[in-house]
C-alpha cells in the first residue's frame, strides 16, 4: 500500500480517520490493500486503471483523486487514464467524467492555463 499511495499519504488518511474512524481504516488496509490488492490476477497498474473507473463512475472524486495518484506511481500513462475516462463518459453519462478529467490533469501535472480557459459569456 506504502508503494502505491506514497508513505506519507497512507499516515495522512490514518490520522485524519481518528480514533472513531479506525476500526474502519484498519478493514480498509487490512482487507482492501493486505488481501484484495495483494491478488495475482491483476497487475498494479491495471487493478488502478479499475479503480478510476469505479470512483469516477460512482462520483467519488476524493477518493480518484487518491487513487489517481496510486495509479501515477504504478506506471499508468496519461492516455491510459484518458481513455478510462473517456470510457466512463460513454458509459456512465459525462458528468461523471468532468471533475475527474480535471483531477487527472491536476495529477499528472497538466493543470488547465487560465487563460485558455472558458470564453466570457458575452
């Protein structure tokens, strides 16, 4: 888990669940990154691109946000993550798609230039 979120980012979501909050974080890390993400069947980068899709899809932009990040580190490409998005745009409607585009790009250090941004409304 260290390797794919980063060390310090692990301890930032162990402290910020609290004392209320760690019995869940600790099913999180035990059973969701000590057991499922430790399965043979999908390679890191390819279990990411799944999680993208799945937070993206189900609108939860924090955690595609964490898990943009995880995918970074486990050698996913921008097209990559692109075409996930692209895929859940398709599928899922386009508004599930907007913010996370803007997350990735955020991620994977394409942040959009104001000054190309929207046209003013007249």
């Amino acid at each position: 888990m260290d390797t794919t979120f980063g060390e310090a980012d692990v301890a930032q979501r162990m402290a910020a669940s609290g004392e209320f909050g760690a019995p869940l974080q600790h099913v999180i890390n035990a059973y969701v990154y000590g057991d499922i993400w430790e399965r043979s069947g999908l390679s890191d980068d390819i279990r990411s691109l799944v999680m993208l899709g799945i937070t993206a899809a189900s609108n939860k932009p924090a955690e595609f946000r964490v898990h943009a990040k995880g995918a970074l580190a486990n050698g996913c490409t921008k097209a990559q993550v692109q075409d996930v998005l692209l895929l859940v745009a398709m599928y899922c409607g386009v508004p599930a798609a907007i913010e996370t585009n803007r997350i990735a790009a955020e991620i994977f250090g394409e942040t959009p230039d104001a000054a190309h941004g929207p046209a003013a409304k007249p």
